[in-house]
C-alpha cells in the first residue's frame, strides 16, 4: 500500500487533491492501494489547512517527512504552482522519492518543461501530471467516437472554459498567464482527439476589476492547426457563468458535450445529432480526478512508466509557450465575434 506526501496546500494541494484522497480513502473501495497511515502534507507557502482535517498530519520540512517515509512507497504530490517546481523535484529525488504527480501545467515556461523531462529521465523518476480531462470518461467516449468512424471524419473542435475567478486571481500569483489556468486542460485533450498541433493564432486580454488591472489574467484563446482538423479554445476567467463545453463537427454529423462544472457535482453531458437521426442525449456520472489518481497510484504500484504523458503534457506546454508569444506581439484590431459574448483590452496576434 501506497503512502501519500502532499507539498503546497493551497486550492489545488487541499481543496482538490487532499479532498480526493480523503474521499476515496474512506470510501474503502480500493483495498490494498492506500495506506492508512495519515497523510502527510508539507506547505512551502505556509498556509495552514483547518485543523478539522482528520487524517492529515503537517510536517515542518522534507527532511521530517523523509524520516516518517518510506520513498518506494510513497506517492508525492506536486500542488505548488508552476512557477516554482523544478527546484523542488530535485530536493525530491536527493530525498529518495521518485513517484511524483504535479499539478498541471508542467511548468509556465518551455524551457522549464524540458528540464523537468530531461531530469526525471536522468534521475529516473516517474513524474504523472494531473490532467483531469484527459481521465474523463466524456474525453474517452469522444476519443471512441473519433477511432469507431461513427461520425465520419472529425472535422473542427471547438471548446469554451468560462469561469469568473476574480477573488484568487487578485490573492494567486502562481499562474503568470490565462493561458495558464484551464487551457493546459483542453489543449491536451485536443491532441488526444486530433493529434499534434501547430498553434496559428492566440489572443489574450487582461482582467479588469473596477480600477485594477492584472495584466494577461482575463480572456485567453487559441487556435491550433491538426492534420485535418482546426481546433479552438476560450477561456474567459471573467465571465459571469460557468461553462466547460467542447463541440466537434465531424463530416457525417456533429457532437456537443459538457464537462462537469464544479467539484461536487461530477456528472457530464453528451449530445450527438446526425442527419435524418433524432438527436441522442445522455448524462453519465465522471469524476474525472477521482479517477485518474486512482490509475496513477495502481500504475505506481505496478511499475507503469509515465513517460508518454510525461512528454504530452511538455508538449502542451510547448503550445501554450507559442500562443503567449503571439498574443503578446503587436497589437492588431479584432472584430467581435457573434458568438462570443463583448470583451475589450484584448491583444491580438494572428499568423497565416
């Protein structure tokens, strides 16, 4: 059985990761994988989680937990944020530990990402970034679609991640970039569904809170050329509604699915419409994360390399580095678009 090191407890180290593994773990429905013992949790932040979670036990350094762990089963979850990771993961492996999961992105900069594939290789470690979408079981039902022909070819995907979070953006600073926060999930599934990519245009706009400007933190959005397929992405951190939607138009019909919206209703939507059908329309139960950390905790525990998701989420970092890049070039106007809802402050940036 697998214990479990937990560093950085800010939203993602113990509101989301803590809370799946204090979840699962009481559910008891997978015996033999994690260990009783409490978790342990390290915060470089120094943010102190309420004292009422039970089964979590705050330690004041590595060096304390290293004597409290053994590193060959240990699990180690990465939830600082991206800016301050590469330094940490090699702390990790002088310790010992070798089975990591980082909160997703990899890293904010390309050159940042590269290091780390380049260091677990080195160092043999088995780095699992957290990528919730890609564990999605509406994720695997359109990836069926795509491989089954059931649709015909795919043809464009369309995604649109819309959240106000206008609180933690003015409290967080770990995130440089919109392209930062939602992106780094449906740029992943994009290529899991059409394959590598080249981004062909990208624009970012800053979040404006009555006088205060943060700049590159409201609206993000990329397109990207697959072989065959043209893919889209916005992502508003200032709407006014949620939405986690993905639309795809396939040759012999199109498709519209919801992921779910917020941590404790874990249910998605799936609409399929094809010509001269009636439209089919189901709603199925995906708790994404719980799923993918318990396939990762197995995965260490049979020795499954990680390396493969390892480089695609390099790679999406790699992406992400190239849209920041052309958004941020010279300015050029953008006409509204009739679907999207008004914005302004945008940057601009389009290649042919």
């Amino acid at each position: 059985m697998l214990r479990t090191l937990i560093i950085g407890l800010g939203r993602a180290g113990f509101g989301l990761h803590w809370a799946v593994l204090d979840k699962l773990r009481a559910a008891g429905r997978h015996p033999g994988l994690f260990a009783e013992a409490p978790v342990l949790a390290l915060d470089p932040m120094a943010v102190t989680p309420p004292s009422t979670a039970d089964g979590l036990r705050l330690v004041n350094s590595l060096q304390e937990a290293r004597a409290l762990l053994d590193p060959d089963e240990t699990v180690v979850h990465l939830c600082t944020p991206p800016v301050a990771r590469l330094g940490l993961l090699r702390e990790l492996a002088d310790a010992g530990f070798h089975q990591v999961i980082v909160e997703k992105p990899l890293a904010a900069e390309r050159a940042t990402a590269h290091e780390i594939v380049d260091f677990a290789a080195d160092r043999k470690l088995e780095v699992a970034v957290v990528a919730p979408w890609l564990a999605s079981t509406l994720t695997t039902r359109l990836a069926q679609l795509v491989a089954d022909g059931t649709l015909g070819e795919p043809r464009s995907i369309d995604i649109r991640q819309f959240k106000p979070r206008m609180r933690r953006t003015l409290a967080d600073t770990g995130h440089p970039t919109a392209f930062d926060i939602e992106p780094p999930h449906s740029l992943g599934v994009c290529l899991r569904l059409a394959g590598d990519a080249r981004v062909i245009s990208a624009e970012l706009a800053d979040m404006h809170i009555g006088d205060t400007v943060i700049p590159e933190m409201g609206r993000a959005e990329l397109v990207l050329r697959h072989s065959g397929v043209t893919s889209r992405i916005i992502s508003d951190l200032t709407a006014p509604l949620r939405e986690r939607r993905i639309a795809m138009e396939f040759s012999g019909g199109h498709l519209v699915g919801h992921y779910p919206n917020t941590a404790d209703d874990h249910y998605a939507q799936l609409r399929i419409s094809r010509p001269g059908a009636p439209e089919e329309w189901e709603v199925f139960q995906d708790d994404a994360l719980s799923a993918q950390l318990v396939q990762i905790y197995r995965d260490y525990q049979d020795g499954v390399e990680q390396s493969a998701e390892l480089h695609l989420a390099a790679r999406v970092v790699d992406l992400l580095a190239d849209a920041k890049r052309m958004s941020r070039a010279t300015p050029t106007p953008a006409a509204p678009r009739p679907d999207d809802r008004p914005h302004s402050g945008r940057k601009v940036s389009h290649v042919a």
